[in-house]
C-alpha cells in the first residue's frame, strides 16, 4: 500500500509540474543589450537609450529588459550597425547618417542638406512613406528601424576663424556628421567624421579648424566654446536629425507580439522626450554660451546658395548611380515641397511673427 500510495503521489506531482511548466516559460526574463553611438555625458542623447529601456522594463513588469552602453564599451559609436547586422548586438541607437560611407541612402534616414525639419521628418515616416521606404533599404542589413529621437533643428557649428564667404570654407578642416560633409568636400572643405567623445580633444589641438554637433545644450556639455570662439547658425545640413533605433530582424521576431509593441512604444516615448529635452534646454545654454564670450554669428547667405545648389546637384547625381537612392528621394523630395508649401503659410509665418515681438 505505501509503494502504490508513493506513485500515486510521485504521479500527481508529475502532473502538477506539468500543468506548470508554460507558466514558469511564460516568466522567462528577455534580457537584450543596447549600443549607444553616444557617450553618457551626452544626457539628450545617450538619455534616449535610458528610456527605452526603462520603459521597456515598466512595461513588461521587468519580463523584458535591456542593458543600455556608451559608445565604446560594446564597441566603437560607428561599429554598431556592424553589430546589429551580425546579430553580436540585439539593437542600437544611433543616427543613421553616421553610416552614409556604406551606402548614402542611410542619410536619408536621418537628414540630408536641406531635407526636412523634426515634424515633416515624422510626419513623412508615419504618415507618408517614410518608414516603408527605409524599412525596406535596411532590411538588405538584417535591421529594423524605429524613431526614437529627434535633435530638432541644429546649430552650424564651432568655428576658430570667421566665415565671411564661401571662399573661407575652401580648405577648412570640418567636423561634420554625416552626410553634410559630402556637400562641404563640394564647397571646398576637408570634412572630418569624428564621435562625439572626440571632437573637444581634435578642435583643441588643431587637428581640425572647426566642428559642429548639436545644438548649445550638448555643446555646452562639450565644451566646445573653450576652443573656438564663433558659432555659426543655421545648421543647413541637419534640419532635423532623426535619431533610430536599430534592431536585428531575427531578435525583433523572437519577441512575442506583447514584447514587441513594448518596445514600439519605448521608442515613441524617446522619440517625443529627446526632442523635448533640447527645445526647453537649447534656450538657456545659448544664453550661457554668449554669457561666456562665444560669438554668434549667421552663415553668409553666399555660403547658404552655394550649398544648397551643391546639394541639389548632387542629389541628382546620386540618383544616376545609386539604386537605393533613386527609389527613396523622389518620395523625399515631393514630401518636402508640399511641407515648406505648408509651413510657409501656418508654422513659419507664425514664428516669424512672433519672434519680431517683445516678450
């Protein structure tokens, strides 16, 4: 009787576990990791990763998280999408533009010369063909894309001697992320693609004659204005940078459909909060960098017509030879006449208007 009441027993508690068994997988942790292209100094930026992943932990009640790291602790800020594309990383975050040298249609993903601000940048992601569009160029790099920042407008940059003409940019060692340089090696210049943990140390010895990254908060952060004097405005090149996150296409379709509008989700709330941290603290940090001594200036408007019809034409050019390219800028360009069409009778007026007032 105690041998039959054993397996009777040893039988109940098989089939206990087994009735278990899914709930304990159901509770099984996915943890993911995240490379930056950004150093944690950089709180807007690097901040933006901190977010989805805090987000992303709330959301799934800690059933979900990933470990977020600077540039260069995975690896470099320029491997990442190497990273991803390999699988050795499961995401990253990262402007796209950085990676134009493997093909210039990732620029395209995040800004080009005289493309489109932060809003018509959204607007033609999620509402135009944006996202379908992208989406289909980076799936050749096993990647997935979603927003998740946006740096809004930028300034042109930290300049050791004045711009008075276009004359003055033949020759000068730039600083400039991603594809703005291309159009500054067509004016004359020597474009230099340097990470942001880096540019204080090159502007400071002279490796370079002048840099741009942001905007005054993250400059300031930088410290740039302690080793040239003159920053210029507007940043012609990046009317609107859109900041992504990368995912490996086998990572995003091992989550659960839950898990991954977690993550969409994590990502839109980036997206709004990156862009949000600039706009209330750009206003204060220019106002300590004039405090300081730093001399603003706007771009020669012979600088500006020269680099717009230098990045028109070149344009053009690209869509000559690149295929990727030529299926993706008609879309761009289209969008972008019908949004200045516009913002030129509602958001630019208005702001014109009111930045004439005493307030």
């Amino acid at each position: 009787m105690e041998r039959r009441s054993l397996i009777k027993h040893a039988g109940i508690a098989g089939i206990l576990a087994a009735a278990a068994a899914p709930a304990v997988h159901a509770q099984t942790v996915v943890r993911w990791r995240m490379a930056s292209s950004f150093p944690k100094s950089l709180d807007t930026l690097y901040g933006g990763a901190e977010t989805i992943a805090r987000v992303v932990k709330a959301m799934s009640g800690g059933k979900f998280e990933i470990s977020t790291h600077a540039a260069g602790e995975l690896m470099p800020a320029f491997g990442v999408v190497d990273g991803v594309q390999q699988g050795s990383i499961e995401c990253a975050h990262t402007a796209a533009y950085y990676f134009f040298g493997k093909d210039e249609t990732f620029a395209m993903g995040c800004a080009i010369p005289f493309g489109l601000n932060s809003r018509q940048t959204t607007a033609w992601m999620i509402e135009g063909n944006g996202l379908k569009l992208m989406r289909e160029f980076y799936a050749k790099y096993n990647i997935v894309n979603f927003l998740a920042g946006n740096t809004g407008s930028q300034m042109g940059g930290w300049f050791r001697k004045e711009i008075k003409s276009v004359a003055d940019i033949k020759g000068l060692k730039f600083r400039i992320g991603g594809f703005g340089g291309r159009i500054i090696e067509r004016l004359g210049g020597i474009p230099q693609n340097i990470p942001a943990g880096d540019i204080y140390s090159a502007l400071e010895k002279g490796t370079i004659d002048a840099a741009e990254f942001v905007g005054p908060y993250d400059d300031l952060k930088l410290g740039l204005s302690k080793v040239a004097p003159n920053y210029y405005y507007p940043g012609w090149f990046e009317g609107g940078a859109q900041i992504d996150l990368f995912v490996n296409n086998k990572a995003l379709e091992s989550l659960t459909p839950e898990n991954r509008a977690i993550l969409e989700a994590a990502c839109a709330v980036a997206h709004s909060d990156i862009q949000a941290k600039y706009d209330a603290r750009n206003p204060g940090a220019l106002k300590q960098l004039v405090g300081g001594g730093t001399k603003l200036k706007e771009f020669p408007k012979d600088v500006l017509s020269a680099a717009f019809a230098a990045s028109e034409k070149y344009y053009e050019e690209l869509s000559d030879k690149n295929e990727n390219w030529k299926k993706i800028y008609p879309d761009f360009r289209k969008f972008r006449a019908e949004q200045n069409l516009w913002f030129r009778f509602t958001e630019a007026t208005f702001d014109r208007f009111m930045q004439s007032q005493k307030l």
